[in-house]
C-alpha cells in the first residue's frame, strides 16, 4: 500500500503484561506472577471494544511486554498461552501488530531469547506500509543493552538504514516508529533511568530519526501516558492495558493519520468500548474521505 488513498487509523496499545498486578501488589515483581486473572478481563475488554469500532482500525499494535514473566520464568508459557486465547477473538479483518518488549526478551536479550519471541510472535523489527504510509516496528532492547548479542543489534542498525533509503525514494506521506522503551518520556535531554534510552544512544536515534522525516515514535513501557518533542518528532508514550504505575486509567490510544498530520488520544477501555473513537477524531477521518 505505496499509495496514499486519504485519512485512515489504527489503535495502540501496550504492556498487557500478563501477571504483573499481583506482583506488584505484592511487592515482588520477581516472583508474584502467578496470578493474571485480572489482566485477562482488562485484555478481552480491550478487544470486545476494538472489534466494536466502526469504521475498522487498519490494524492493532501491541508496544511490548506481552506478559510479565522474564525468558526461562516459570509462568511465562502459560501467561503467552492465555493472551493468545484472548487476542484469537480479534475480528479477523484487523491485523494484529507485534513489538517486543524487555519482559519478552529479557533487560540483556540473547540470541536465543529473540528466537524463542520471533517463534512465538512474529519478527522481532520489520516494516510495513499501510495507505501510504512506511510503520517501522523496532527491538528497542538492542538499543538498551545488547551486551550478548551485539551482532544482532548491528543487523538491525544496518537494516533500519536500508528502509530508511527505501522510504525515501518511496516519498511515503509519514513514517512511523513502534518501539517499546521510549527514547525519553517528557524531555530529549531528560537523565537516564529505567524507563527511558541512555542519553547517547538516544541521540544518535533521535537525530536519525529527524533527518529521515519519522513524525511519531510510539511506544509503552513506562505505564503511565507521557510523552514529548525533538526537533518536530513526536515521543509519544501511552499507558498500559494492564497494571497502571500511576493514574491512568487502563487504555488504548487511537491514532488518526491524515494527509498533514498524526492525532492520536488516548480512551480508557471503558470510553472506548460504550462511545467508541472521540467525535473530534471521527471528523478528522470524514474530513477529507
């Protein structure tokens, strides 16, 4: 889908994190993980409302941290067992999107780790074009340590820069990234911590990024919504489907995409699934239609 063919848009989500909101009750998110029931309500609600959205989102991402156990934890196959069993009810004519998170593929990935997600979930970057516009799903745990598996993280430098040329010569309308850590989460030059890229990688990316005309990096992560500028590129981080860290509500974001530009806000799953898509967004969809 090369061609632009007028306003379209499509729903992101992030962190359903299967199992992570009673260990954090509990106080250990190392072990406590053993329960995801409350996670299950919130993720079938976030589909029952999507498949309710009319007209259909082009497709559905999912910014990462699939569910809360770490590679080789105990209850990590079960809790991948029991989100598949949710999102198999996704109305089939809207594509599921994948992005790997830390919880995915572990704080310091390996190449087997990344095998075993690519199995169970798809690549772990790739492109795609949806009317018009070039979507760059990235495995942003390469940027925050690829200490194990440094060839990998140079396999994927080396192909971002090809679909950079291609989306060049291909004069795409706007070229958008999914990825699951943020680059930062208010500020470019904000300090580095858990949540957020080291300063000097995060450079290089944002930098890459502003030359090659990128309009909206979005990603989740930091379970809370947040979000910020550089250079006319939009940081765009959203809240979880799952556990909350601060007081956002469980949500989506929706993202309407028009000629111009990229308007997207973020409807808690209740919202979206009695009112559906925000009147002002729907107009912006008719506007030019």
């Amino acid at each position: 889908e090369y061609q632009w063919k007028g306003p379209f848009y499509f729903i992101q989500g992030a962190d359903p994190q299967f199992g992570l909101m009673k260990a954090w009750t509990h106080g250990d998110t190392n072990n406590g993980d053993d329960e995801w029931g409350e996670e299950i309500k919130l993720a079938e609600q976030a589909v029952q409302a999507i498949n309710k959205l009319n007209p259909k989102p082009k497709f559905f991402v999912l910014c990462g941290d699939l569910v809360h156990g770490m590679p080789g934890s105990r209850w990590k196959k079960s809790q991948e067992q029991d989100l598949k069993d949710v999102l198999k009810n996704t109305d089939q004519d809207i594509p599921l999107v994948f992005v790997s998170g830390n919880h995915d593929i572990g704080n310091t990935p390996t190449r087997e780790t990344i095998d075993d997600y690519c199995k169970n979930w798809g690549d772990d970057y790739f492109s795609f074009w949806v009317g018009g516009v070039f979507f760059l799903v990235l495995n942003s745990q390469l940027y925050f340590d690829s200490s194990k598996c440094p060839e990998l993280k140079q396999a994927q430098d080396a192909w971002l820069d090809e679909q950079l040329a291609v989306a060049a010569n291909q004069k795409c309308k706007h070229i958008i990234v999914f990825q699951h850590i943020p680059l930062f989460l208010s500020k470019p030059d904000e300090d580095h911590d858990y949540f957020n890229l080291d300063k000097s990688v995060r450079q290089e990316i944002m930098e890459k990024f502003h030359k090659a005309g990128i309009r909206a990096v979005f990603s989740g992560h930091y379970h809370r919504n947040a979000g910020g500028c550089y250079k006319g590129l939009e940081m765009v981080v959203s809240s979880a489907i799952g556990c909350q860290l601060g007081r956002d509500t469980h949500g989506l974001r929706v993202v309407v995409v028009t000629e111009d530009e990229v308007v997207h806000r973020y409807h808690s799953l209740a919202q979206l699934g009695s009112h559906g898509v925000d009147s002002e967004l729907l107009a912006l969809l008719a506007e030019q239609n």
